[in-house]
C-alpha cells in the first residue's frame, strides 16, 4: 500500500499542476474569460489525486459534485478541452454547453460533476447497480462534501447501497464548511464517517491532507469494494484554500484557522518529504513548478483563447437526444 518514489513524484506533479491550472482559472474569471459559477479546489488536491490513485481512473466510473476539474484532470481528461469548456468554447469537453460544473467525459468513465447538492449519490447508486448486474470489475466511485450530507439523497442512496451491496466507494471530502456555514452549526453529528453506521457501512475518517495516508486508506476502500463487499465511506479531512465560489468574500472565517491548515498544505507536505529523503531538491520543485506554468499559459490557456465559440445555429442541439423515438415521432406521437 505504499507509494513508490517515483509515484510519488508524479503525485506531487499532479497536484501541482492541478493547483496551478485552479489558480489560473481564477485569474481567467477575474479577465472574465470565465462566466457564470466557478468553485474551486485549491487545497483539497490529496482527496482526489490520492483516492483515484488508489483506484483505476478510466477504467473505474467516478461521479462528483461541482468542484469536479481536477477530478476529471485525474481520470485522463484532456486539459485543454477541461480549460476551453470553462471558456464556453466549442473545443470544450461538453462543447461549451456545460461549463465549470457540469464538466463530464464518458470516454474516460468521468460521470459528470453535478450542481445540485446530493445529487450524485442516487446516480452513483445507480451505476454501481448497472455494474453488478452486468458482473462487471468495474467500481462506482462518488465523490462528495460534507455539508451534501444533509440531503435525503445522501441517507435514502446509501441504504439502498447497503441494501443491494453496491459496489460504490463513496468519498467524503470533509472541508468544514458548507458554503459560508461550519460544519458544527449545520450538523447534529460532525463526524461523517459515523452517520453511516446505521446502514452497515464500512467506513473510515483518515487525513486529508496528506496524499500518502489518503491512498494507503483508498486502497483498502477500494479493495473491500471490487471484492463484492459493498459499499465503503472513506471521510477526508480537508480545507479549501479559497472561498466556497467566486462570489464568496471568504469572511466568515477566522485567520487563525486558515493559517492552521496552511501549514498543512498537501502539496508542500509531499515535496518536504521528498527533500528529505534526498530524491528532490527545491530547485528541481522550482524547475517542475516553472515547467508546468509555461504548459499551462503556452498550450492550455493558447487553446482555450483561440479555440471557437460555439455556432449560433447549433443552440438547440444537444437539448434532446436526437435519436430518442419519444422525440422524433415515435411513440410519443401516436
């Protein structure tokens, strides 16, 4: 269960990259080259770069909630059309039609990030039905926050996934705050791990800032899930570093605190170990840091602008399923 070193350097590239693509996707809101929601994941990198690690990603279906780019990143989607999405352009992963919370990618088993709050879990249930009736290996893999767990969705999906032994591992990243609220003022029970004991659930609550304790963690999670034991609820302890969205001030949280967890930043925490183990050396950090900055300016950001907007004429295509006899005359007609 361990981490080889060389994995362990591709982790701390990954999460890189997926904070510097975040960061740069703040400053294109604040070009307003990006429109509408934006949630960001800065902060949290170990949750999903961990777990999916631990699983196979492209191979396993993974279904999250709205701060879902670097979830997709992790399952192979491609940067560029993740960024020209959130640019509403043509080249998007969804055609520009989707935007930051709607991100999805059916070639790479990324079953969507979702805006309504709970709404993956029913639908995560529902894949993992579709894999045990078909005998499949594949695993559901839902990602949620902790303040989602409020909903009815959450309490009626993991009964049935108890009920039915789904095979789903369900992922609380547990950042304390739902929107502007703590986590202490929404929630009878603030262990989330512990809400799921009433349905028989196997479940664990382990650091979610440090990569290595995520994966190590995930893998049994992962483990217990393929091998027909039912569903899983692994809780991450976690911190977002920015606001709940663009449009949050961030005021509602103390200073003190967010330099606590600042201190415990997962991407730091990863290169400081590998300093100290002698595999890398700040320069080759700085020298990593500076490669993907360009990649990200260069390529990325170059094909999002340059990329089109979406044909005026083609406005309604993509509402229905162009197929569907219940809309082409079929059945629906007579």
């Amino acid at each position: 269960m361990s981490l080889k070193i060389d994995d362990k350097k591709r982790l701390l590239r990954e999460m890189l990259f997926s904070r510097r693509f975040e960061e740069r996707c703040y400053e294109a809101y604040v070009e307003r080259k990006i429109g509408g929601f934006l949630h960001l994941y800065p902060g949290q990198e170990a949750c999903a770069h961990g777990v999916l690690e631990a699983a196979r990603p492209g191979f396993d279906y993974v279904i999250t909630s709205y701060r879902d780019h670097v979830h997709a990143l992790k399952c192979g989607a491609d940067p560029k059309a993740v960024m020209a999405e959130l640019f509403a352009k043509e080249t998007g992963i969804c055609k520009g039609r989707g935007g930051s919370m709607h991100i999805f990618d059916v070639d790479k088993h990324f079953m969507g990030g979702y805006a309504l709050v709970g709404g993956p879990f029913p639908l995560a249930a529902g894949i993992a039905k579709a894999l045990q009736l078909q005998k499949r290996e594949e695993i559901a893999v839902c990602f949620l926050g902790d303040a989602a767990n409020n909903q009815g969705t959450f309490h009626e999906s993991l009964n049935m996934a108890a009920l039915w032994n789904l095979p789903v591992l369900y992922v609380c990243e547990n950042n304390l705050y739902g929107i502007g609220t703590r986590i202490d003022r929404s929630t009878a029970v603030v262990d989330q791990y512990k809400r799921v004991s009433g349905y028989g659930i196997a479940a664990e609550q382990i650091d979610g800032q440090d990569v290595e304790a995520v994966y190590a963690a995930a893998v049994k999670a992962v483990k217990h899930v393929r091998s027909g034991k039912g569903p899983f609820f692994l809780e991450l302890m976690t911190y977002r570093y920015r606001g709940h969205s663009m449009s949050d001030s961030n005021a509602y949280r103390e200073k003190a605190e967010e330099r606590r967890w600042s201190k415990r930043d997962p991407i730091i925490m990863l290169r400081d170990r590998l300093i100290e183990a002698g595999k890398l050396t700040r320069e080759d950090y700085k020298a990593l840091d500076d490669e993907i900055l360009e990649e990200i300016e260069n390529e990325i950001i170059k094909f999002a602008e340059e990329s089109p907007e979406p044909d005026v004429a083609e406005l309604e295509k993509y509402v229905f399923a162009e197929n569907d006899p219940w809309v082409n005359g079929g059945p629906a007609n007579g």
